[in-house]
C-alpha cells in the first residue's frame, strides 16, 4: 500500500478525531524520498538537457 493511502487512514480515523501531529509527519516523511531524488537528479538533467541544445 502506498505511504499516501496508509496517511489517509489517519483522517478517517473514528472516535478518537483526527490525529493531526501523526498525520503531519507521515505526510512528511512521505514526500523526502521522492524530494531527495529529484534534488540529486536536478544536477544531471539540467546538464543532459542543455548539453542537446549546444552545437559544437
């Protein structure tokens, strides 16, 4: 099950009301991943894509 399905459990979560904190940092933790990636790839894209466009 995706992280972004698992958080959404949180919301919907009867009797005790909605666990903002829990919530929060699950959402947190759920976007790092995909945010280290692409600053870690930003450098080699933005070389790959300007390298196409130089002639010579």
């Amino acid at each position: 099950m995706p992280i972004t399905v698992g958080a959404s459990f949180f919301f919907s979560a009867s009797g005790g009301g909605i666990r903002w904190g829990v919530a929060a940092a699950v959402m947190v933790v759920s976007v790092l991943p995909p945010l280290a990636l692409s600053l870690f790839a930003y450098r080699f894209i933005g070389r790959a894509l300007t390298a196409g466009a130089v002639k010579g």
